[in-house]
C-alpha cells in the first residue's frame, strides 16, 4: 500500500516555498519566505464521531515587512470524501482558536478519480441569511493538464505532474518529461532522490510502456538524458539493494528469482522462456552477482554471455 499521506507531506514540507510558488504566486508576494516555520503535527478529537483527525501539513509564517503571523494548513486528500468540505472548516476553526492567527486554507486533491469538480466552500445557511460561508483554495490534481507544466523550472511540478491528468497512452512520456525537468532542477542528492521516488512511485509503468519510456529517453538532448539515466540506474540499485536484503533475510530463492526478473524486464523487456529457466536455476550467491552485474549490461546479450559464463564454470568445477 502506497502511504499518500507521507509522500505528499514530505514533498510539500522540503519544497514548500516551490509549492506555493507554482500554485499560489499572490501569497509569495505577501510572504515573508524566510520566516517559515512548521507546526507542530496537531491532533483533533471529533467527539461525536469518535475519531481522531490529524492535519497534514501546517506552516507558520509572517507578513512581508510586519510584525504580523499568519498560518498555511494545506491538506491532501488521496480519496473522495463526501464531507470533506465541513473538515476543511473544522482544521480551520481549531486552528484559529489555538493559535490566534488567521490560517489560509489549502486542499490538495490528489486521486486519479472522479474527475468532477470538488467543492471550495462550506456553507451554514437559512432561508432568510448566510451564517457562515467558508472558504478554501482547492488544487485538484486530476483535473489540470500535465502539458501545462512541462516549462515550469519547479521541482514541485517535475514531482507532481506524474498526478495529473493522463491519457493512459502518455504515461511513458509524461514519466520522461518528469525527469528531463528533474534533470535540468540540479538539486542535491537527497533532494533528487525525494522527487525521483515521488515519481517512480506514481508512474509505474508495465513491460510496454518500459520499452516506450527507454525509447523516450533516447531522444532526449545527450547532456539530460546521461542525468536521467543516472536516476533511472539509482532506481535500479536502491531496487537491488532492498530486493537483496530483503531475499537474504527470508531465506527464499524464489524472492531472488522474481527481483531479478522484475529488474530485467525494466530493463531489457519480457525475455524469452528459456533465459528465465535459466535464472531460475542460479543459486543465490549466482543471484546475488547477476544482481550486481546487471547494472553493466546494455542489451540482453550481455545477460546471455553472463549466464554461459557461469554455466562454464560450473561445469569446469564439476
């Protein structure tokens, strides 16, 4: 199961400056961008519900050029929630109380559907007035064109196109343009890293849409596309890394055989039957060094060469 929450948190926690800017360009004119601060996690009780909420992600921030604080609490929804609207009032209501500050209101919607246009208001009404009227800035994800970001110099944009809407038949290169954006952002690693999962994890793609996306990448101007490939190849390693780790402390062959397989498919494509029977047949050490120099290899010969290799020495053992 994929932890939207955290993802999300994390993404708009370490590029919270950048998010605002995509999205909300009227409130960095207004912001003073070095007072940022987060808030710590805070925790509502609903009574009468007998459950317990927990805002997303709220900021703490000061006026340009005032004294004056004021509050960001943007929270995202992974999936369609028919009162949602009243919980956006609720956070904004228990904030305001606590802290004494006013709070903009930010809801992310980031599942793939419906598509239909989520509200931005809660309303408390009568027939002869409006008791309350509330409210929020909403950024549905589902609903706004992948094509439209494309240009934008962001990091939030390079992670969060990979949300947008897409045509089944784009993933391959909406994947690609994430991370020929990504490529040209020259983050640190660990900045890189937080966006590169962001999107490998949103844009799995199958065998043919590998194959589409390694022929994407080939088109790519040679300077961006080395920088790709080298995200691509961490992808590869940190796959190992944890598949290795994970097959030595279960003790299965089969966990090795079928994380070879997954990474060979990405890689090269389905292969023929036979080469799988033969990797089926490796031991785990033999497993644990093909794992290793599968990172070498351009093409599914070097796979063959490397099996035949092994047979070699098996038989010259024996």
């Amino acid at each position: 199961m994929i932890d939207h929450d955290r993802l999300f948190k994390e993404l708009l926690s370490t590029f919270f400056v950048e998010f605002l800017e995509l999205f909300f360009p009227e409130v960095i004119a207004y912001l003073d961008r070095n007072s940022l601060e987060p808030v710590d996690k805070e925790i509502f009780t609903d009574v009468t519900a007998g459950e317990q909420y927990e805002a997303d992600l709220v900021m703490k921030a000061r006026f340009r050029e005032q004294e004056s604080f004021f509050l960001i609490h943007v929270e995202n929804q992974a999936s369609t929630q028919s009162d949602f609207s009243r919980r956006m009032f609720r956070y904004f209501a228990r904030l305001y109380e606590k802290f004494g500050l006013p709070v903009y209101p930010v809801a992310l919607f980031s599942y793939d559907a419906p598509q239909r246009p989520e509200p931005n208001s809660h309303r408390v009404e009568f027939p002869d007035q409006v008791v309350l009227e509330f409210n929020y800035r909403v950024i549905q994800l589902n609903r706004l064109n992948w094509r439209d970001f494309l240009r934008q110099q962001n990091p939030v944009a390079s992670a969060l196109m990979a949300k947008m809407k897409i045509e089944p038949a784009d993933r391959p290169r909406v994947k690609t343009e994430c991370l020929r954006l990504l490529a040209t952002l020259r983050l640190d690693r660990a900045r890189m890293q937080l966006i590169s999962g962001f999107i490998d994890t949103y844009l799995r793609l199958n065998a043919e849409e590998e194959e589409i996306f390694r022929a994407e990448i080939g088109s790519i101007e040679s300077e961006e596309r080395e920088e790709v490939m080298q995200i691509v190849t961490s992808w590869m390693e940190e796959g190992i890394q944890q598949g290795i780790q994970q097959g030595i402390q279960q003790g299965r062959q089969e966990g090795e055989v079928s994380l070879i397989m997954r990474l060979i498919t990405r890689r090269f494509g389905t292969v023929e039957p036979q080469l799988q029977e033969r990797i089926q047949q490796l031991s785990i050490p033999q497993l644990e060094d093909l794992a290793e120099a599968l990172l070498d290899f351009s093409q599914v010969g070097d796979l063959v060469s490397w099996l035949d290799s092994q047979e070699s020495e098996g038989s010259a053992a024996g």
